[in-house]
C-alpha cells in the first residue's frame, strides 16, 4: 500500500502505451552479424540479492602480453539498450518521459517494458544478450594503459550476489569456470586498489540500508547491508568504464556530459571545519582542502570508534555531483 502510494502521490506512470508495448513484443535478439562474440568469456554479473535486473557484467584474466608481465585484461559490458529502442520510436518517446526506473522497497517502476527491461535487455545467466562492452588493458600497478570499445554478444556464466562473489573471494569452493573468473576479477581489482591508495580519493565507505518487509508487507526492520570487497570491485570498474568513456568521446571531439563532483563551498567548509574541532580533529585552514585531508581525520575516527558519525558530517559538506558539459573534474574521486 506505501508504494502504491508514493506512485501515486508523485505521478509515476505504470501503465505504457499500447505503441511502446507493441514495439517491445515485437523485438527480437540480433544475429551476431559484425557484433563480437564473447560468449567464450566467462563474463558474470554481481548485484544486489534482491536486484531485480541484471544490466551490466564483468571479466577479468591475466594479460598474456610479455610487455604487460602482472597486468590484465578487463572486460565491463551492459545490455545494449540502444539496439531495441531506436530514436524517435514509442519507446524512446516513453522512456524519455519517465526518465529513469524508480525503485521501491517491494518492486520496480521500470522505464522501459518488462519484455525489455525484465528480459531482452537483462543479462540473464546462460543466454545470448548483444552488449555494449570496454576491454581495458591494466599494468600491475593497476594504471589503465589503454582501452577500446566494441559491440558485442555476450553469455553470462554465473548470476552471483555480492555475497555469493564476496565468499568465492575468501576461498569457499565454486563450478571452476566461475572461481577463476572472480579470484581473475579480485586480483585485478587488488591492482587497481593500489594505483587508488596513490591518486587517494575521498575515502568515504557509507553503509546502505536495506528495507526488510513482512508477509504482510508491512516494515520489519531497517538493517545495513554488509560491505564487500566484491561490492568495490564493480564500484571500481564502472568508474573506470566511464573514465574509459569520457576519454573516448573526448578524442572524437563530441559534445558530451560529464559526471562531475566540484570542491566543497568555503562557507560549508568552514562550519564543518568548525564542528569538527569540537570534536578534537583539526581540518587544514584553507580552502584548498583536498581529499587526502578528510582522509586523514576519518584515519582517526575509525580509530576512535566514530567513523560512521564523522563520516556524515565529512559527507554533508561536499557538494552534491552533478552534469554537465564542462569537465570540472571530481574532487571526491581526486581526478
């Protein structure tokens, strides 16, 4: 009932229109065609245990490559959306008006129908999906040395939860096509890790919070959802991809929208700079603070048990990321 009334109560369309939902029956999956075929790779998807789709995946392997001796090879795919919703089309037009899925605790909103969003473009495990993937060459220090893009066919191996990738990581047994695939990823995220501690951005490793409903869909509890190494990997590679994006379309000189986060206000700089030292920890006196400064006081709270308190303070004071055509850069990820 508390869902259908926050649609309600904001407008959110649920029903599609008879041409949207005509165009979304009628697709069907592409040939291979000039598409590449990576149904060899063994990619896999990780989310959420109660995601309800399954929209991009990963692989990682060992560079083969003597001049790359330590590095690997990284693969991050999403379902091609583009090649089922073509521009100016019923669905294009719907999806454009409802903007983005909306999420509730006990359902979806999706954009797009759930011919498309539930099925054709969700990477469901062991079928045939075209995607839209980056390959990315890393060395052992985990620097990116180059990239390129492609259109593809992908079959995912395994649909893992984060906890199911999380105990594959801390060595509980696995099918061996899957345990090599994400001790693979692991390892190259371990590399990538280290190129991280040296750029040091802001160090901030909010829990989320997940709404538990009863049988009779009433809320339970609010709990934290645990924190894995597995849920910083994909963090890791997707920013890495967008990276990977932005770099291209940057060469092609295309207009294009940035994701960026620019440095705090002075003003809430100062309040929490002030608020801060009333609780013993001392911020540089400067405008120029960057990230490895918040690092350094939330070093200190984890030490001193606050670092859940300190961290949402640290938090508030940062602005909000946002995008927009011009590169302003991001301060919380320090490029």
């Amino acid at each position: 009932s508390f869902s259908l009334i926050a649609v309600a109560a904001h407008g959110i369309p649920i029903e599609f229109p008879a041409a949207a939902l005509e165009e979304a029956e009628s697709a069907r999956l592409p040939d291979l065609g000039r598409r590449d075929d990576l149904r060899g790779a063994p990619l896999v998807t990780i989310d959420p245990e109660d995601a309800k789709d399954h929209d991009d995946a990963v692989w990682a392997a060992p560079d083969d490559d003597p001049a790359n001796e330590g590095g690997f090879k990284v693969i991050v795919a999403i379902a091609d959306v583009s090649y089922f919703v073509t521009p100016g089309s019923a669905l294009d037009r719907e999806a454009e008006r409802r903007g983005n899925s909306v999420y509730l605790p006990d359902r979806v909103v999706p954009m797009l129908p759930e011919r498309l969003s539930n099925d054709l473009c969700s990477l469901k495990e062991g079928v045939d999906r075209p995607c839209l993937y980056v390959e990315m060459t890393l060395d052992a220090k985990g620097h990116k040395k180059h990239h390129r893009f492609g259109r593809g066919m992908m079959r995912s191996a395994a649909k893992l939860a984060y906890g199911d990738a999380q105990a594959i990581i801390n060595g509980e047994d696995a099918p061996a096509e899957i345990l090599k695939s994400v001790k693979h990823l692991h390892a190259a995220y371990l590399a990538r890790w280290e190129e991280r501690k040296h750029r040091a951005p802001l160090d901030l490793d909010l829990p989320e919070r997940r709404v538990v409903l009863g049988p009779d869909g009433g809320v339970l509890r609010v709990e934290m959802r645990e924190r894995f190494d597995a849920h910083k990997l994909i963090e890791e590679f997707m920013i890495l991809a967008n990276i990977a994006a932005a770099e291209t379309l940057e060469q092609k000189k295309l207009t294009l929208i940035y994701r960026v986060h620019d440095a705090p206000d002075p003003e809430k700089l100062d309040a929490t700079r002030d608020y801060l030292e009333s609780l013993g920890y001392s911020l540089i006196r400067s405008d120029a603070a960057r990230p490895a400064h918040f690092n350094h006081i939330l070093k200190l709270a984890g030490e001193r048990g606050e670092k859940e308190m300190v961290s949402d303070v640290i938090l508030r004071a940062q602005k909000q990321a946002v995008s927009a055509v011009d590169n302003l850069g991001q301060f919380g990820l320090n490029i």
